[in-house]
C-alpha cells in the first residue's frame, strides 16, 4: 500500500470514528478540535525532533508585552521524513505561520496543518494530510 | 544478495560440521558463529578511554562535557536520555550492565539488548546506507574479516551520550566496530571513533565480555522501574553485572554432523517485512465484550469522548505481544533458525521469541510478551502463546485483556510472496467469544528498520490532560516547557514510598 493511499484510509478513520487517532497512533488526538483552523504568526522558540511526536514551540506576540508560547504538534520523525521534512527543516529563530487546529481546552496548543516560511515555502503537518474528507461508511482498518 | 547469504550460509555449513568432527579437547577453530549467543559485560564502564587516557575532544566539546559532569556532580543526569529510559544510543547502550544476544540469519546480525526492548539489526550484505533520518543505533552495515565482524555505522543521532559520564558527540561520528572472539573466549568489540565535530583525532576504545549460562536475555520495561521508584538502569550487583535470570532458553544449537544447517529446512519467515494493513482499531472486538469487557471499554470511550488523551500499555511505553498481532506499524524483522523464530518489531519497539516445537513451561511468570511457541502446519506457521499479564490493549479503543488471553496467530504464505495472519484471541475474562482478526506482512525493501523510541519525549501537557487506563501507566519523567526563553527540560519525580 502506498503511503498515500494509507493516509487517505487514516483520515477516512478520522472521520469515521468518534475516537480519533492520531496518524502517528501513539495517542488519541481528542484534545484537538479539527472542525477549526487558527493561524499563528511568530518566532520558533525551540524545535523537539522527537517520538512519540514531535512538535515546535512559537513565540507569537500577544496582547501582554510577553509573547505567548504556543506548543504545536507536528507528527512524529518517520512520518515527517515521509512527508518531505528533514530533521533541519525548521531552526530556532526561523519566522514562520502555522495553520493549525487548536486544541479543545483552549489552552495554547495545536496540531500542525500547513506552515509557511517567510519565503512562502510550505511544509505540511499530518492534520493537514487529515483534512476533512467526504464521511464515508467505510471503516479504517 | 539472497543467492550470496545462501553461499555464505553453506560455507559455515561446512566450516561447523568441520568443526565438529574435531576431538573435543583441541581447541577448535574461530568460525563467525562463535560470536553468537549471549554476552555479558566484563565491566559496565561509567567513562570510556581512549586506550586509558580521556578522549581528544576539541574545545567546545570538552565544555559540554565538563557541564556534564558538573550537573552529574549536582545530582542531574539527565544529560542522558537513558535516565528517562529514552533511547541510550551507542555505544552507550553496550556499556550497561546487561547481557545481549547476538542472533543471525539470513543478511542480518542482531544485537537484542537485555535493556528496555532495544535491538541493533548489522546488514550482512547490503550497499552503504543513505539515512534520512538519524536514530540513536545507525545504520549499521556488517562485513566478516575473517573472524572478525567489522561493523561500520553512520546515521547517529546527537541526542545521545557515548557513556553515562555524558561523553558528548555529532550526528557526523562514524562508529567502526571490530568483533572478535579472544583466546579466552571472551568478546571483544574494538570501537573507532571517527567525529571531526566533536574530537581533534579518531580514537579508539575497547569493551570485552564473557559468556555466563546463567545470563538471559528477557523482555525489559525500564517505565516500570521508574514507576516503581528504582533508576531506569540498574547498577550492577556486587562481583560484576548480573546476568536478569529468567527463564531457560531455546535448548542452544549443538549441531552433529546429522543435522548440519545445510540439512536445516530453508528459513521462510527471515527477513524484513512490514504490516499490510494499518489497524489501529479493532471493532471486531467490541462485537465480543462481555459485561466486564464491555464496561471497561465504555469507560475508556467516556473519557476520550470528554476530551482526554487516553494512555494504554501503548502509550505509555510498555505494549504487550498482542499490539503486534493486532497494530503493528514500520519494519518488521524475523531471524530463524530451526530451534527459535525471533521477531524483531520497530513499532511498537519489541522482541518476540517464539520457541518452536516446544512447549509452554508449567510455571510460567506472567509478562507483556508471554510464552510463544511454534510449529509449520505445511506451509502454515502456527504460534500460540500464553502467559500474559494483562497490561495489554487490544487497539487504540483501549480494549482490556487479561492475564487468561491466549493467542494463535496462524502465518499462510500467499500467492504474491506476502503472508496472510489470521490472529485468534481468547481472553474469557472480557470477551464471550474468541476475536478473530485477519493481518498480513509484506516484505519490505528497507535494510534497517528505524527506530520508534516511544519514551523520547514525555511532555507534560500530553499527560496532564491524559486519562489512564491504569494508574500504573502515569508517566514519572516529563518535558517541561521552559520559562520565557529557557528551553524545555526533563524533569522525573520517582513515586514517594
């Protein structure tokens, strides 16, 4: 099976279970609300290349003269790598905008769909690869 | 490349059946073979030399270093991702006081490490590696020199240490290994350091160990330790590293002259493999609960519903054999022989044994692998295992098992080369009647699995906003975020007595 036809079966399971799972099957993503999509704008603070999943931690400026660190969930290294990312991709320091959906609980937490550098390179996140698709009475297997 | 390890495996054929025939008390000559089997260390060094002097580190590593050691000196070591039983990397990893085993088959030589799971797979017979990603073992590829295994690796991450004094280095090392079997009949490994990065000149170091009958290798959860308040690696017991007792092995090969390995059935299962299908879900276990299984489920489902990470045996690191029978994710890679087919798994990270025509032990102590033995029905291989301890999951829905589960997973070749499994399980304590799943392996091109070190990166709000299934799977080390511009930190709370 390719990988494309394996994510298109995971978000089909996204959908088609009320227990949503993440792509990298370690947890179950709940926590996070995909019906909604929030742009952030700011400065990678620290980049965590990690298992069971990786994620970016973002300066974004706030109302408050401290910026507000947002931790964002970005999949897991082997499916990153499948997914074009390199270990280097994003540095600290990079500017980058990432769409993301936020987490259910309000507090500043996302899964990553699609970040945008500066230079209008894109990366894609695996909640992007999830993105809502028709429901379908099939389940995932 | 098959073709040629067949050769290869004929050639020692004959090297052991000559080997053989000798009269015992002459000593016999060094065959690659003699380095398989179990090995236990002769010391578990805390620092490595370069032939007893520190090694050359340029300037900005010798800082990293010395900031090592001054946090060891406070009482932090958490330099070293093994304290929160993340990946320990090399050759960090052989300088725990714990046996391993070396197992070999086909165009692979296993490493399986007495410490949490871990396992290095040597490519006996593949091109030189062009790592995507870097993982804490490399890509290790393998040559023999006669008797000597040569061993070059690339593909490290820098994340680990080389030694529990924090010996730092790069992602650009370059590790040769040199395996030999002394006069004395003890190991030795011969490490060449190579990381212009990281020290002014290539140095070496050399790490010896010795056969003991009683050393085992068994199945190790090192997030059970921390969870009961004991360090992720275990010193070693007065007069040396003990060998972790557990039950007998496999009865060792003694070849004779009669059942030689060209005389061995050909290896069937041997090789790298990957799951044909992406299960994560097991609905055809929740049409089987009964009232217990059932409550319990509704429970798990109740509290994913309300938003919560739900943390199983999976998630929290400690996965039992059934997840592979019923999730299993990446590379998959099996080594046979007549007496064992071992199954090495990259996700969930595991080392299954299965003994074939051999039977369970009577007394047998429950465990998160179990007990698994196996006989070829035809082209059929069948494994039924039992001896489970209950901490195991069957999907991602947090379907319970109990310590009654029994499983026969039954492997038929298929037309194309794969293999179709058809898994049955049994556990009467949760389910009114067997759940029968359908799997599959395919082979996969890949030379080496990657690595999924599922205890990496603990953080603290995945697990402040968990529910647990148990309360046993509450993690002890986390990743918490740093204040203003201070980057994150492990940070573990052993449990209070």
């Amino acid at each position: 099976m390719s990988r494309g036809i394996l994510y298109r079966r995971c978000a089909i399971a996204l959908v088609a279970s009320a227990m949503v799972v993440s792509a990298a099957a370690h947890h179950s993503t709940a926590e996070f609300d995909y019906t909604k999509q929030q742009t952030l704008k700011g400065t990678v603070k620290e980049v965590q290349w990690t298992n069971p999943h990786s994620y970016i931690q973002l300066l974004v400026p706030g109302k408050g003269k401290q910026p507000v660190e947002w931790a964002v969930e970005i999949g897991s290294p082997s499916i990153n790598i499948a997914m074009g990312w390199k270990k280097n991709s994003v540095k600290a320091g990079d500017m980058v905008t990432m769409l993301i959906s936020p987490a259910r609980n309000g507090s500043p937490l996302g899964t990553l769909r699609t970040l945008t550098f500066a230079d209008g390179r894109e990366l894609k996140g695996i909640a992007g690869r999830a993105r809502p698709v028709p429901p379908s009475p099939a389940k995932g297997k | 490349m098959r073709r040629s390890g067949l050769l290869l495996l004929a050639v020692f054929a004959l090297q052991l059946s000559a080997c053989g025939s000798k009269s015992s008390d002459a000593p016999a000559a060094r065959t690659p073979d003699d380095l398989l089997g179990i090995w236990v260390p002769d010391a578990a060094p805390r620092e490595l030399t370069a032939d007893g002097a520190p090694p050359p580190l340029n300037e900005d590593a010798a800082a990293v270093h010395a900031k090592h050691k001054q946090r060891y000196a406070a009482g932090d070591a958490g330099y070293d991702p093994t304290t929160w039983c993340a990946g320990p990397g090399l050759p960090r990893i052989l300088t725990m006081p714990y046996p391993f085993e070396i197992r070999r088959s086909g165009e692979h030589l296993a490493f399986i490490h007495g410490w949490y799971r871990w396992f290095r797979a040597v490519d006996l017979d593949g091109p030189e590696p062009q790592p995507q990603i870097p993982t804490t073992l490399g890509f290790p590829v393998g040559r023999f020199e006669g008797d000597t295994l040569v061993i070059r690796t690339v593909g490290l991450t820098d994340t680990t240490v080389l030694d529990a004094s924090g010996l730092p280095h790069s992602d650009q090392l370059i590790l040769t290994e040199r395996l030999r079997v002394l006069p004395d009949g003890r190991l030795e490994d011969r490490m060449t350091f190579e990381d212009p990065d990281t020290f002014t000149r290539t140095w070496e170091t050399v790490l010896t160990f010795h056969r003991d009958p009683a050393a085992r290798v068994t199945d190790d959860v090192c997030p059970d330790r921390l969870a009961k308040g004991e360090p992720a690696e275990r010193l070693p017991a007065k007069g040396g590293p003990d060998a972790t007792a557990g039950p007998a092995p496999a009865k060792a090969a003694t070849l004779s002259a009669s059942t030689a390995p060209a005389m061995a059935p050909a290896p069937r299962l041997t090789g790298m493999w990957e799951a044909k299908t992406f299960g994560i879900f097991v609905p055809e276990a929740e049409a089987k609960f009964n009232t217990a299984g059932k409550e319990l489920f509704d429970r798990n489902a109740a509290a994913m519903k309300s938003g919560h990470i739900m943390q199983t045996a999976w998630t929290s690191c400690r996965p039992g054999a059934v997840s592979t029978m019923t999730m299993s994710r990446e590379a998959i890679l099996a080594l046979e022989t007549p007496e064992e087919i071992t199954i090495l798994y990259e996700m969930p990270r595991m080392v299954r044994r299965i003994r074939m025509g051999a039977g369970h032990p009577k007394d047998l102590a429950p465990s998160y692998v179990g007990d698994s033995i196996g006989r070829w029905e035809g082209d059929t291989l069948v494994v039924d295992s039992i001896g489970f301890n209950g901490y195991a999951e069957l999907g991602a829905g947090g379907q319970p098992t109990s310590p009654q589960l029994h499983t026969v997973e039954r492997f038929t070749p298929a037309a194309d080369g794969s293999y179709d499994i058809e898994v049955t399980i049994t556990d009467p304590q949760y389910y009114s009647e067997p759940v029968k799943l359908k799997r599959g392996w395919k082979k996969k091109a890949a030379r080496h699995p990657l690595e999924y070190d599922c205890m990496e990166n603990p953080r603290e709000e995945d697990y402040k906003s968990s529910y647990y299934v148990r309360e046993q799977y509450r993690p002890v080390c986390m990743r918490v975020a740093g204040k203003g511009m201070e980057l994150s930190k492990m940070v573990c709370e052993l449990p209070k007595e």
